[in-house]
C-alpha cells in the first residue's frame, strides 16, 4: 500500500475503519522494527492507526494533518516518563513513512478502566478518582518547557472554540433549549491561572487499571498547554456523573473545592473543550432535561455540601 501524500480527515476516518486497507503499510514498519507480520495486531480504538507490535510495543501511525498530534505525543512521552506514581509509555523510536509520522512505544499492562469500572464498589471508585486527581496534580506540576511550542495559544484555541461552538453542540445532538442559549453563556469567564502541560485523557478509555488502582496511563496526542481545569472535565463526565461523594473525592486528588463560580466556569469549557459532545460523554441520567446550563452545572459538580441528586447515577 501507498500511503496518500493528502488526505482529509473523512477520506482517513474510512481507512481507520477498514483494517484490511492498511494491514500491510503497519506490518512493513513493524518489520523495520523487527516484527514479523504474525505478530502485529491492529487496534480500532482512536484516532489513528494503532497496532500492538508482539507483547512490548505499540507503533502509532499519524495522517499528515495531525502532524501537530504526532510532535506533542512524542514530546510528551520523553516529558512524562519516568517521573509519575503511575507509569507511562516509554518513546522507542520515530520516524515518518511517505510524510506519515509514527512512533513505537512500549506497551502498557493493566486492565482498561472501562472494564473494571462498572464492577468497583463506590468506595473503589471514589479512591481510585482521588488517585486520579493526584496524577493530574503531578503533571501539571511538571514545567511545560519547550512542549508550549507545540500547541496552540490558549487564547487563540479558545477563540476558535468558541467561533465554532454552536455549530458544533447543534451537530452532536445539544437540545434545542439549551443550544439557544449557548451563544451568552460561554461569552462568560473560563477558569484562569497557570499554563500547565494538558494530556486531556484523564478518561477511562486511556487508563489501565489492577486491582482497581491505577495501573497506566497513556495516549497524549490531543494534549493542550492551558489552564489545568481543562484536564478536570474528563473524569467528571464519564466517571463521576454527578456522584457527590465521587466528585469530592477527585476533588480532594487535585487539591480544590467546588463552588457556584468554578463549577459555572467549568461548565463553559466543558462545552468549549475540543472534543466536546454532551450526548456522548455525560453519564448523567436526564441531563437533557435540565433548563439551563446553571442547572446542568449543579448536576454535574456539586457542592460538598449537597447530596446526589435525585436522578444521580450510582449505578454508571
């Protein structure tokens, strides 16, 4: 297989849907790395072309449009490494096939949280949400150096976002009430303070876990340098869905409190994250039929001294 010097990100999406269509391209590098084709699985998940190489390694190949995702990864691979409670892929080597960047990295052991998650206790995943917090502390602890040439401004990254957010909540399904009211409320303040080095993946699809700890973390590519709340919205959405214990509990990991201000912030970056699409992503039984986004935000962060609301999600 040739790989197109062109490709727009529809045309790439139908070829990471057909395996068959790149099978040969991801085992001619796997065996420039020294594995044969035998031992090369393909992986469906994300959003470029993944494969396991045998037991150890994965290699990761990059459509030259997300040029950008491929620099920040292996940036911050060499940046996190090593220096974190829970391990990270080790980078191997990069290279670039026909203008498609890859990298090989080492594979990850554990269980994915996504798996693990339905069958933990509350008191299993309000521990686990703390530990979660704490990881993210530590990232944001590190100094971003040279990694802040690799994204965008934040402030330019906002402005885009915020250009295109009503198309972009009308197209994943936002409820018309709400979607009429997007406009004014996300004119207001987002939260402020120091840039720190975003992975953005602070979500059960890129967490391993054993014995209901947290085991791995991996997947770096869709990272930002901003404002560290923007790391915060992944484990509120899909993991602790409303939950006040769990939300106080990933709270304390991070070293915060929620009140009506933050929680009012959060929500405008929430609909302003780069990935953003409530529908998808809340696990929050009867959010749609909230009234405002004031009200959303309440469901979604409680203050510490609330109680789960009625339609909380234990069960998620």
């Amino acid at each position: 297989m040739t790989l197109p010097a062109r490709i727009d990100a529809r045309t790439f999406d139908a070829l990471h849907d057909d395996p068959a269509a790149w099978r040969a391209v991801i085992e001619a590098l796997a065996l420039e790395q020294g594995t044969p084709a035998p031992g090369v699985q393909q992986e469906l998940a994300g959003t470029v072309l993944v494969a396991r190489l045998g037991s150890e390694r994965v290699l990761k190949l990059y459509p030259p449009f997300l040029r950008d995702h491929f620099e920040f990864e292996r940036a911050m691979l060499a940046r996190l490494h090593g220096r974190l409670r829970v391990p990270t892929p080790a980078l191997l080597s990069s290279g670039e096939r026909e203008g498609w960047p890859w990298l090989v990295m080492t594979q990850m052991a554990g269980e994915p949280l996504t798996a693990t998650w339905p069958a933990m206790s509350e008191a299993e995943r309000c521990a686990l949400l703390r530990e979660l917090g704490a990881l993210a502390t530590e990232v944001h602890a590190l100094p971003v150096g040279e990694v802040a040439a690799l994204a965008p401004r934040w402030e330019d990254f906002v402005a885009r976002q915020r250009e295109r957010c009503v198309q972009r909540q009308q197209r994943t399904g936002l409820p018309a009430h709400l979607l009429a009211q997007v406009p004014a409320f996300i004119a207001g303040p987002l939260p402020e303070g120091p840039a720190v080095l975003l992975t953005g993946e602070y979500t059960p699809m890129n967490l391993f876990t054993r014995q209901h700890r947290l085991a791995a973390m991996f997947d770096f590519g869709d990272g930002l340098v901003g404002p560290r709340e923007y790391d915060w919205l992944g484990p509120q959405c899909f993991l602790v869905a409303g939950v006040a214990a769990r939300s106080a509990a990933f709270m304390r990991g991070v070293g915060a409190e929620v009140n009506e201000e933050r929680r009012l912030r959060l929500m405008r970056l929430l609909l302003l994250h780069r990935y953003s699409h409530l529908k998808a992503q809340l696990a929050l039984e009867g959010w749609q039929d909230v009234r405002s986004f004031e009200e959303l935000a309440a469901r979604l962060w409680p203050l510490p001294q609330q109680t789960v609301a009625p339609h909380g999600t234990e069960g998620h």
